[in-house]
C-alpha cells in the first residue's frame, strides 16, 4: 500500500486532527514533515514511532510545545530510535516556559542521537521548507568517532575506556551503525574485531569528514571570537612573489584557518581594487592618495633587451631618441578609471602585453626592449640571453613599494598578523633576487 494511504489511515485510526500530522509524497518516499502533539496526539505520536520501527521507516517527526514532556517520556521507553528521525523543538519540555532552551535540550540529549534539533521559533512550515530535497546522513559523527576509537584503540573495551562510555555502549553503536550504512565494517578475527574492506573505505573516509568537522568548529568559535573568516589582499605583479610566499607560508599555522584570496593586478588596478573597498591589504608601488601606506622595500626595474638586439649593436651610450626609434614591450595598466602609461617612453611603436611574464617572454625573444624587474629576469641576465642597455641615464629604476590597509573596515587579529609578517619577510628578503 502507498505510503500516503498506509498513514493516513495510521492516522484515522488514532482520531487524529488535520492539524496534527502533515503529509508529503516526495520522490515514491513518504516525508512525515510535521507532527504537531498535543495531549490528545500522544498515542498518535507513540504509534508512529512503533509504526517506524516496525515496518523499518525512517520517519523524521517534530515535537513541538507542550508535548515535549511526553516525547521525552516516549523516547525513553522505546529505546530503539533507529527507524526514526528526530527534529525535536524543545520549548516547554520539562514543564513548559520555566524551562529555557539550554535547559530543554540538555534534558532531551541523553535520551536519543538528535538528526538535528530546532530552534524554539521554528515551525514545521519552515522545516518542511528547509529539508526540501535535503538528504538526511544516517550516520552521525559521533558513531564514526566511537568506530574510530574501537580501531585506533584496538577493541570495544578499549575504546570504551578511551571514550568514557560503556563497553556495550559503543557496541551498541558500532551495530547501529552497520545496519544504517546496510554494510558490514567489522568482523571478528579470533577475539579481535578487524575492519572488512568495505569498513576500511569508508573508515579513511570518515577521518576525513571528522577532521573537517572538527575545523568547521573550531573556525566558528575563533569568527565567535572576532577572528575573520577571510583576508582579502590584492598585490601589484611586480612585487617579488619570494617574500609574499614566505610570509604566507607562514601566516597559514598561525591562520586559525582564515582564508587568504589573493589578486595580482597592475599600476593603477591596485588603487582601484583598494579604494572599491574589495581588498583588506594591498601592495603597491604608487603613493595611493587618501591612504597612509606603510613603506615596503624598492624593486628594482631595469632597461634590457636581448643580447643581439639593434640596440646593443650600436656601441655606446643610448638616448632617448635611440629607444624611441624601436618597439617598447609595455605591461597594461589593470585600472579602468585612469591607466597609466607608466614607463612608455612616446615611442610609435609599442607593444601592450598583459602580463610581466608575457613581457620577459617578448623581450627575450628579440622582440623589443622593456624596464624589467630584476628578481623576474635573473636567469636571463645571468645566462646572457638579455642584457642591460647602457642609457645615458634612467637604466635601472627603483620605486617603493607601500603596504596599504582598507581604512574603512577594522582590522581584524589574523589581518594584523598577516601585515606583520609581510612587513618582516620584505625587509628580510630586501636584497634577494629570487622570484
């Protein structure tokens, strides 16, 4: 018989009112959405935890108001609670407004393992609502601790000890578990319960889900705390990606699992991520005006081009007019409010490259000449493939680079780490050339 039927008929039964049972027929399974009890629904509730265990269904009820004394009274008498899915709204069990929502669900947590437990507002309207489509896990973490601790502690009364609970307590739960999941995770091997293959599967697994957990957790209480969730930080391409990659390496133990989204953008693409209000820290080679920076280190920038170019070819100091005679490799300015044509020297013919890799890539290839940064093109410096051109002056430039907050939003203790940490590994790696 249909499920809609076979409960409804539960329900007539009982002398049920319409108001105290909601049905829905979702996906050919019977959703009990919602079961209001009052005195006069008790048997009703009783019968369908009977009905659930006996025919094998998990049902997830709500118990709402002053029926959670006789729930609790239920649940404790029944047991076996494994056929049914329990969302408990524990205003008034206990003894109705006296008792509070701690207090309800300290009571209620003893007596059975919660799917998931309401708020006193909540309303079986918006639970039906918020479980819509929802998949309700069979297992709770709870269980993959306790099969964890029967593992890693070698047996049932080991992990028993280990857990602070009854040996037949965690067989209890070890057993449950087995016919939720319909797979078999231990067997006996001898006077030892070893995993099968399936249960070292989903054992891995499981620590996995734990851990994940447990982090989730633990990030919550440190955002409780005040500790941000993310630390936006936008940097300018040239900016030696050496001493950001060791103060976020860093940063990451210290990080409380604080996030870090990080934007390259050039010249003025820097001001404008800033100054939307997009970024927390950022790192610029301009002197953003409105914002005090902190002062960083100089990169140093310097004119090459490769060894067989024209330009070197000439045998002497160059000047302006040499340079602006050949093709100039510029990188574009990410900005959309006001570019810059930072470097370009007027020279008719120029290349817009998108990047600084893209730029080192032309250059070395003998496409043209560009100011470079020195921790970028190392190699090719040293293997001769690129050399300096000798400028009458204005070979190599040197800007300062400044470390800028958002001043519109406070900072925040795993913002403030980070600036540290940045200002420390740049002063660190002030003379290196590594990128």
């Amino acid at each position: 018989m249909p499920w809609p039927a076979e409960l409804l008929r539960l329900a007539g039964q009982l002398d049920a009112q319409p108001d105290h049972v909601a049905l829905e027929f979702r996906r050919q399974r019977l959703a009990l959405t919602g079961l209001q009890l009052r005195a006069s629904g008790a048997r009703c509730f009783r019968a369908v935890l009977e009905h659930g265990r006996t025919h094998g269904r998990r049902l997830p009820v709500v118990v709402q108001q002053k029926a959670g004394q006789i729930a609790v009274d239920d649940l404790r008498r029944y047991g076996d609670f494994g056929a049914v899915e329990l969302l408990i709204d524990v205003h008034g069990i206990g003894g109705g407004a006296g008792r509070d929502w701690q207090q309800g669900k300290e009571q209620v947590t003893d007596c059975f393992h919660l799917t998931g437990l309401l708020d006193r507002r909540a309303s079986v309207t918006d639970l039906a609502k918020g479980t819509e489509g929802m998949k309700v896990p069979r297992v709770t973490l709870d269980q993959w601790r306790t099969l964890q601790a029967v593992i890693d502690h070698g047996g049932f009364a080991q992990a028993a000890e280990a857990l602070h609970r009854s040996q037949s307590s965690v067989s209890y739960t070890v057993a449950r578990m087995q016919e939720q999941l319909g797979v078999p995770l231990l067997r006996i091997d001898g006077r030892k319960a070893v995993l099968t293959e399936a249960g070292e599967v989903l054992l891995r697994r499981s620590r996995q889900l734990v851990t994940q957990a447990s982090q989730l957790e633990e990030l919550a209480h440190h955002m409780e705390q005040g500790w941000e969730a993310e630390v936006r930080l936008v940097v300018d391409a040239a900016y030696p990606s050496a001493k950001l990659i060791r103060a976020l390496s860093d940063f990451m133990p210290k990080s409380r699992g604080c996030r870090v989204r990080l934007r390259e953008e050039v010249l003025s693409g820097v001001e404008e991520v800033l100054k939307d209000g997009t970024a927390d820290l950022a790192i610029s080679g301009l002197d953003i005006t409105g914002y005090l920076g902190s002062e960083l280190s100089t990169v140093e920038f310097v004119a090459v081009a490769h060894a067989d170019h024209a330009l070197h070819q000439l045998g002497r100091k160059l000047s302006v007019q040499d340079l602006q005679s050949q093709m100039q490799i510029v990188v574009r300015d990410t900005g959309l409010r006001q570019p810059r044509d930072a470097g370009w020297l007027g020279a008719e013919q120029r290349w817009t490259v998108g990047s600084l890799a893209t730029s080192v890539a032309f250059v070395s290839s003998g496409l043209g000449f560009a100011w470079l940064p020195r921790h970028l093109i190392g190699r090719e410096l040293a293997e001769g493939l690129l050399k300096p051109l000798p400028l009458v002056q204005g070979s190599i430039r040197r800007p300062l680079f400044y470390l800028y907050t958002n001043h519109d939003k406070p900072l925040g203790p795993a913002t403030r780490i980070l600036i540290e940490l940045i200002k420390t590994y740049d002063a660190g790696q002030a003379n290196s050339l590594a990128g």
